[in-house]
C-alpha cells in the first residue's frame, strides 16, 4: 500500500476537472451553441411565421362572414386625415361604410399605440364580434419593435402590425395617393381582375410606414406605404378566397432598414422592381 504522510494516494481518475479540461469543455459548449443557436433562431422564424399566417386566415374568415352577413358588401375601410385624431368621428359620420378597425399608430409616446379597444370593441373596430373581441390576431410576434421615447414610457409594445388594402371595401380610398390603375372593390362581384384567389385584403406593414388602418398599393415606380418583410424576407398576406400565405420578397421590399424613428423609403432602381409589381397585379386593377 502506498501511503505519503498518513494519508492514502488517490487514483488519478478521481480527481477532479483540471483547467484545461474546463477550457476544452467550454470550447466544445460554445461550438455546440454556435451551430445550434441558427438552427433555433430558424425555428423561431418559422414558428413566427406560422402563427402569422393563421392570423391572416382568421382575419380573412371574419372579411367574409361579414361580407356574407351584410349583401355581399365588404367591411369598410377609412383613409383618416392628419394624424387619425378624427377617427372616432370620421366613423360615426360614416357609419354605412363600417370601418374594420381605428387607431394611428407611430413612435411616440401616445394613447393609440397601445389601446386595444380600437381593435377589440364594436364601437371603433365593425369587425371585432367577428374575431371574438380578439386583439392578439392584429400583430405579428416578430414585431416587437419600439422607439426610445416608447420604451421609456414602459407602456409596451404597439398593438397592431396589420393594415388592410384600401382598394378593398367601402371607404375614401381615391381620396388619397390613388393609381387611376387600380379598380376600388366593394364586393366579391367587382373582382374580376385578378380573382379573389390572387386580391391581397390583409398584410403587415412596415414598423417604420404603418399609421392608419389602410395600406395604399404602390404607384409603377413608388412606395406609398410599405409591407413588411419579419420573415426571412417575405411578408404575410390573406386573399380574398379566404387564403393566407407568406411571400417571399425579391427586391425593394426585402428586408428594408427598420429605424423605429421615420421611414426611409427603399430605392428603386426602376420601373419593374419585383416586388412593386407584385403588389400591384395582386390587388384589383383595370
């Protein structure tokens, strides 16, 4: 037996982890991390994605059984003037077009970002009975985007990512920046270029370009309002069949700079960029 100072030797295989060992298992942790942490990141996105799309879908579902439950017309859709400060009276003045929802969101510090009655209750939202009084189908989980002055005030996210086609439903669309292109639809019946399958009526919009609830189709060669692009590069969309998908976008609109302060309009290298032409075949044209 080997014994050093009354006490017995120990066998090297049970002594514990010395530095070096600790730095190589540190070294493989960080290699595991780093090849994981894309594959996650991926899932995430895709999961995203997914609950976007389904969003878009119950969304859709709502445009329709509304349209079946009032002649076929579609739920309306306001162009508000200013900042959206005239909202509620610009829906009690036109309450025959029925506005799906209200609210101007922006990045500052203000009521409307966060409040979800424009979304959920009947006085300001038309469509809210037909989604259950829901305001979690309005956003998408991968806009979780806010201004400096926003996260100072620690009322949260802003409640809404989506804004719906202006050429789709009763409103004042030609009020504003209107292509003489473009057909204004106000039931199934005045869709006949392109069909229902391939008229856009849903979509998230650019953190930097969302205020009031519409979106305007781009002009041949110009952004009015820009879609968003949270996964991957593409954009959710809900179509006027009742079906909702991503779209990959291929240009402009392709993972355009978010600075949560003012748009910056992307540029347009020319009359036929991709995903402005997109837009425009896919909403009803002449």
């Amino acid at each position: 037996m080997n014994v050093t100072k009354g006490n017995r030797s120990r066998d090297k295989s049970s002594q514990g982890f010395t530095i070096v060992d600790l730095v190589a298992v540190t070294a493989i942790l960080a290699l595991l991390a780093g090849l994981l942490l894309p594959a996650l990141s991926a899932t995430q996105n895709a999961s995203h994605g997914m609950f976007c799309v389904s969003n878009k879908k119950q969304l859709i579902l709502a445009f329709s059984t509304y349209a079946a439950d009032n002649d076929g017309r579609f739920i309306g859709n306001l162009n508000p003037a200013g900042d959206g400060s005239q909202d509620a009276g610009m829906f009690a003045a036109n309450m025959a077009k029925a506005p799906w929802i209200l609210g101007w969101l922006d990045w500052k510090d203000t009521q409307a970002n966060t409040n979800t009655l424009y979304l959920t209750h009947p006085k300001f939202a038309r469509l809210s009975p037909y989604l259950g009084y829901k305001a979690t189908v309005f956003k998408c989980p991968s806009d979780v985007y806010l201004s400096d002055v926003q996260r100072k005030s620690g009322r949260g996210e802003r409640v809404r990512s989506i804004s719906a086609n202006f050429g789709v439903g009763d409103g004042n669309a030609e009020s504003g920046p209107w292509d003489s292109y473009f057909t204004h639809v106000k039931k199934f019946s005045d869709m006949m270029k392109p069909a229902p399958s391939d008229v856009w009526v849903y979509t998230d919009e650019h953190p930097d370009s969302i205020n009031d609830c519409g979106f305007f189709n781009p002009l041949v060669s110009q952004w009015i309002d820009l879609p968003a692009s949270y996964h991957d590069g593409a954009g959710s969309f809900a179509f006027a069949d009742g079906s909702a998908a991503l779209h990959k976008w291929q240009a402009s609109a392709k993972n355009a700079k978010i600075t949560a302060f003012a748009l910056q309009y992307p540029s347009i290298k020319s009359s036929k960029d991709a995903d402005i032409i997109w837009m425009r075949t896919h909403a009803s044209h002449k």
